[in-house]
C-alpha cells in the first residue's frame, strides 16, 4: 500500500504530514508519490507550491464543499492511500462526505480527520456536536470491508491548549484554569509529533489495519500544567477551576459559543489516555511533550 500518498489540506497539520511524509521518503530512498489537494481558488499561491523543497509534490485541485461526491472519487481514486488532514473548520457534514467519496473511489487505505479525542469513549450526545460526525464516520468505516482504515487518536493538538480565546492556559494574564478539577488531565500531541507518528504508523511491519492507534506527545493533570508554566516562566501564575457546573452554566448563555462547547467537552473522560500505554512509546518513538513544546514555540 505504499505506492501512492493523498494529504487532504495545507494546514498545520497538513504540513507537518507533508513533511514527515517526505523526509521519510528521504530518509528510506523510497519511491512512492506524494500528492497533495488543494482548494482550486488556491492553486500556486497556497503554502505547497511556494516551497521549493516539494517541487516533486502532485498537487491536486478540488473542492470539498461544492465538488460532487462522484467528483471527489474521481481524485481521490489515483492514490492507494488518503490522508485527510482538513479538519472541523471545513464545515458541517464534510468529514462524512469526504469518507463516502473515499468509500465510493475504493481507496486501499484511509486516515480520517480523527486526530483528537477518544470518540467512542465520549459517544453521542457531547457538548461539542462535531464529535457526533466522528462517530459517523467511523461508522461509515466499520461498516465496510473494501477499504482499510487507520484512526490515529492524538488528544488535544498542543497549540490549542495555548490559544487565549479557549482559555485554560491564558500566557497573557498569567493564569492556568482546570476543566472539571486540577486531577484531571488532557492528553496533547503537537502537529510535527502527528505527521511523524501518522507515517511511522503507515509503515509500520507488521500493517496496521482498521484499528484505532493512540498516540501521546504527553498527558498531564492541570495540577502539572500550572506547575509546569510557573517553572518555565518563573513566575506565579493564577490558578482558577471551572467545574463542570459552572462550564454547564456558561454553556446555557451562549450555546453558539465553539470555545464554551469545546471547555465543557474535555471534561469527558475520553480526551485523556497513560502516555505509557501509546504507540509511540511502545515503539521508542519520542515526541514532544507540553514544557518542549513551549520552549520550541513560545520562548523562542
């Protein structure tokens, strides 16, 4: 199944997929193609075609939204692998789109957007109604048998938990708010730790098929989390808990608010797993955890 690669977006994670996807084919002299679908309205400005290092790269043009599901087949029919790194930001109902046009295309192998939470943990009915897409995709996945998939659970994506408007880790006013109580915890994965764990685990001898694989940049308690911004930063940092009450409460004023939905949700016990228990550690695959990836990001 290694012939041919599709990434499905130029995001953050994207990128980092693009990238480990082509350092490993570097690294490992291989000769599999690697493409690369963009918008049609981004074509030669969009960040794949601006670097000249992936000069070889296919790149691909559809639109997820407005394209058929027949036309999306067509594309995604060219490549023995899809990798869908387009994310929530997309749209409602375009996870499940993308999947039937895989489905439809007789794609060998797919990795769905699923790099986030423990989906079948948390179930149906969430605070955060996108995760009810998840689910119908693995659905849609576990329903067949013609393509294999690979669900890659990552936990939060580690610069998430640092943006100020979701609000647990605020850099600005120096305060570290817990989701639920400060024994809970989050499981995090920064981008470039996805994009190389996603390709060792395509790789990976003997294949791995139709399963679902967690994988850890790291998991610590909001306990660790405050301690850990005060020791970087040297220097005291608020501490404030938002029980799962007063997340409720603020859920009920503003229920169009994505942040308010998204606090409320990761105090589900399906957002955390040990770190010990992963992939990447069962495989001696280190990965970033949250004080390097301030250091990387935020220091420097």
């Amino acid at each position: 199944m290694e012939q041919s690669f599709l990434i499905i977006g130029t995001g953050e994670v994207g990128l980092a997929m693009l990238n480990s996807l082509y350092d490993y084919r570097q690294r490992h002299a291989g000769t599999f193609g690697i493409a690369v679908l963009v918008q049609p309205s981004r074509l030669g400005t969009d960040e794949v075609s601006q670097d000249p290092k992936f000069k070889e790269v296919v790149l691909e043009a559809a639109d997820l939204k407005d394209d058929s599901i027949h036309a999306l087949a067509a594309v995604f029919r060219k490549y023995d692998t899809v990798i869908c790194c387009s994310g929530f930001s997309i749209g409602t109902g375009i996870q499940v789109k993308i999947t039937e046009a895989v489905l439809a295309a007789g794609v060998k192998r797919y990795v769905p957007w699923q790099f986030g939470v423990d989906y079948d943990k948390i179930g149906r009915g969430s605070a955060q109604p996108v995760f009810d897409e998840q689910l119908d995709v693995r659905a849609l996945l576990r329903a067949q048998n013609k393509t294999h998939w690979i669900i890659v659970s990552t936990g939060m994506i580690t610069s998430f938990l640092f943006r100020e408007d979701f609000g647990v880790i605020s850099l600005s006013g120096k305060v570290v708010r817990a989701l639920r109580d400060w024994q809970h915890s989050l499981t995090l994965t920064a981008c470039e730790d996805i994009g190389a764990l996603t390709v060792a685990i395509l790789f990976h001898q003997p294949e791995i098929l139709d399963q679902v694989v967690f994988v850890a940049g790291d998991t610590v308690t909001f306990e660790e989390m405050a301690h850990k911004m005060e020791q970087l930063f040297q220097t005291k940092f608020e501490r404030v808990l938002w029980s799962t009450d007063h997340l409720e409460n603020e859920l009920q004023k503003d229920p169009a608010d994505p942040f308010k939905r998204y606090r409320l949700v990761f105090t589900n016990p399906g957002v955390t797993w040990p770190k010990e228990e992963t992939f990447n550690v069962k495989h001696q695959i280190p990965t970033v955890d949250i004080m390097e990836w301030a250091k990387q990001h935020i220091l420097q």
